[in-house]
C-alpha cells in the first residue's frame, strides 16, 4: 500500500514558535489524488493536534511516498472514512 510523508506545521500562524511535524496517510479503497489525500490528512491530524490550526494557513506538502505498512494505531475521522493517518516521527529520507 502505497504510504504519503507530509510535512505540516504546528503553530502555523506564529513565526516564533512555528515548526515542522511530519504525518503519513495511507487511503483504502477508492483513488484518491495527492492533494485531495493531503486536505484530508491535514483535517484528520487537526482535529487530534489542535495546533495544526489554522489549516488554511498550514496547507502542507507532500515530501515523499513509499510502500510502508500501516502502524498498530493510527487516527481516523468520519467525514474522510478512507484515509488512516499517523505520526511521523522523522522527515524525509535524505538523498545522500
């Protein structure tokens, strides 16, 4: 199954604290496009990381995909049923 890394912000709207926080997402079932998977992404690790908001200033963007199994835990939202998301605990993988 294909595996998205992107790259959001907590504190999007304060330059001082603002920083990167890394989120994968996977989709079941139905296509879904980058950008449509990264809205959703976004929207569902919001909703659990309240300082992700506003998400109309932290639109985020898609680092890398790979073929990754889910983790054991992972968050979900009823208005994206398809898309699990999670936590990453690193950025991309470096070209070197």
């Amino acid at each position: 199954m294909k595996t998205y890394l992107f790259e959001f912000l907590v504190f999007p709207n304060d330059t001082k604290k603002h920083r990167p926080i890394y989120i994968k997402a996977q989709s079941q079932g139905a296509e879904v496009d980058d950008q449509a998977l990264r809205q959703a992404a976004g929207a569902i690790a919001a909703h659990d990381i309240p300082e992700m908001k506003p998400l109309a200033a932290n639109p985020g963007r898609l680092l890398e995909t790979s073929d990754e199994e889910p983790p054991v835990q992972y968050l979900r939202h009823q208005d994206h049923p398809g898309v699990m998301v999670w936590e990453s605990n690193r950025g991309p993988r470096s070209a070197g």
